[in-house]
C-alpha cells in the first residue's frame, strides 16, 4: 500500500496528502517525544532556579554569583508547609513537591478572597504556603516566604526575608514579572531592591505598615523605618508592592503563623 502510493508521480494528490499526513505524524512524534524526554529535566530546572532565588533571599549567595553550587548550599534551608488558615506547620502536603500555583486553581486546596480582603488583586489564595527556614543552633536567623500581588500589567512573585525578629526585611527577590521594562521592572533592580533591608513590616501595634512611597523617603520622618523610595514613572507598580505587603502580612497571608511563631505555637 505505502509502494504502491510512493510509486504514484509527484503531483498525484493522494501522494501529496500522503506524505504531508506522513510529515505531520513524524513532526508530531519528535515533538511528543521531546517534552516527555525534557519534562524532568525542566522539572529540575524550575526547581534549581527556585532554590536560587530562595538562596539569593536568605543571603546565602550575592547577585551575580556564579559557579554556585545551589543544591548543596541549600541543604542548610529547612522547607516547611504552613497551613494559612491555621498558621501552622503542617505534614498534610509534602514540601518537596507542593505546586503552589496547581494549588490555587484547585478548589480543594483555596478559596475565594473576598473582594473587601483581596486588596493584592489574586482572586483565590491557596492554603498551605512552602516558607523557608534558616536557623542559627534553634532560632531562626533567617525566614523566606514567598509573596504575590498583581503589579499594573502581571502578577508580580517575589520572595522576601525576614531577619530572626520576623518584622525586619533582610531581603526582597521578584523574579517573575510582566511589568513593563524601563518603568516596573525597576523592581528586580539591586540598588532598588537593596533599600528594603533593614526596613520593618509591623508598626508597634503589630500591622503591616511597608509601603512603597511616592518619591524619596525622608529619612528624619518617624515612618522612614517603614517606607521604601518609589520608582519614578512607575508609581502603579509601587502599589502593587505595597498591596502585597499588607496582604501577606495581614490575617489573610502570614500573619497569623507570624503570630504563632512569636509565641512559639507554630
Ligand atoms: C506603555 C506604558 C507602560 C507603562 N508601564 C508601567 C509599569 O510597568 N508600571 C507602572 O507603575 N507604570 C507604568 N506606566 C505608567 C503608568 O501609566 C502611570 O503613569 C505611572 O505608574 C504613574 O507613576 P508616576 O506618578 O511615578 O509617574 C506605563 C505607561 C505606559 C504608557
């Protein structure tokens, strides 16, 4: 049968759509081939990039680094899934291979934020988060967690760090975005980036107070210990950042486990 439509000439149509039928399985084949054969290989990827940024976050590696070895030095970092209704720890999920993302199109692992809550524009929030621990002998010197909130343009994901009194910023790490280049993507900028070490999250009634402000902080104002300078020409990206701050670090997000791991009940 398939002689028989090889031997037919060139311009006979059932050859034309026999080979071109022919083409498309072959094409398809090596395509399917393809993603099945990288599949674990990008699996490990994504997972060594988050590590890195989680490494970059907790201070263990400086930007630009190279020749790093990730996964080793992150053997010194202690994942660990809280449940955020709880603000517990938990073993319900396993850190190692907890999706947040599947986990929040998934009806049985979030819920709706209620519009007057969901000041971070996410619309359904998971409810376990993978948080990352640092410690000095027991305390912990170091916390990540991992942060979102929608910028102008995208949802802007970044890890940020808490020094072991869990309210001062160690460090803040976006690394993914769609801000627009030259304007929002000022927050992957290090200078920017850098101004938010040392800044405090809680005022001393125990709420979210970070905010991106509107030009340059003032560093005689009683608020500078909360404020980071803006990026100019990108003010609606700043909110964003600022929304962020107050949903993770409100009841919604982390506030509660916060709260917990202040009086040791986490
Ligand atoms: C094409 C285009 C892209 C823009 N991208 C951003 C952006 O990524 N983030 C942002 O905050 N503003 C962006 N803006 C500007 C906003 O519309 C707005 O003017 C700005 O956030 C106000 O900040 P300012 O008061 O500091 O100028 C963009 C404007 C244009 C025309």
């Amino acid at each position: 049968m398939i002689r028989r439509l090889l031997d037919l000439p060139n311009d006979d149509s059932r050859k034309i759509v026999f080979i071109a039928v022919s083409l498309c399985l072959v094409c398809s084949l090596m395509v399917s081939s393809a993603a099945v054969l990288l599949a674990p290989i990008q699996a490990a990827q994504q997972q060594e990039n988050r590590r890195m940024n989680v490494l970059l976050a907790a201070g263990l590696i400086e930007e630009g680094e190279e020749d790093v070895q990730v996964n080793q030095l992150f053997q010194q970092i202690e994942a660990r899934i809280v449940n955020l209704d709880t603000g517990q720890f938990t073993d319900a999920v396993n850190p190692a291979t907890f999706d947040p993302r599947a986990a929040k199109r998934d009806p049985n692992m979030s819920d709706e934020i209620p519009d007057d809550d969901d000041v971070a524009g996410l619309g359904r929030r998971e409810r376990y988060a993978r948080v990352y621990i640092l410690r000095d002998g027991d305390a912990i010197s170091r916390l990540v967690l991992p942060v979102r909130a929608y910028g102008l343009w995208s949802t802007m994901f970044a890890f940020i760090a808490l020094e072991g009194d869990l309210n001062t910023v160690a460090a803040i790490n976006f690394y993914e975005h769609a801000e627009t280049p030259g304007l929002g993507d000022e927050i992957e900028d290090p200078d920017w980036r850098a101004l938010w070490a040392g800044r405090q999250i809680f005022d001393a009634q125990g709420q979210p107070r970070l905010r991106v402000i509107r030009g340059r902080v003032d560093s005689a104002s009683p608020n500078a210990i909360h404020e980071v300078d803006g990026m100019a020409g990108a003010t609606l990206t700043g909110n964003g950042v600022s929304n962020m701050i107050v949903f993770w670090f409100g009841e919604s997000g982390f506030g509660q486990f916060l709260d917990n791991l202040r009086t040791g009940g986490a």
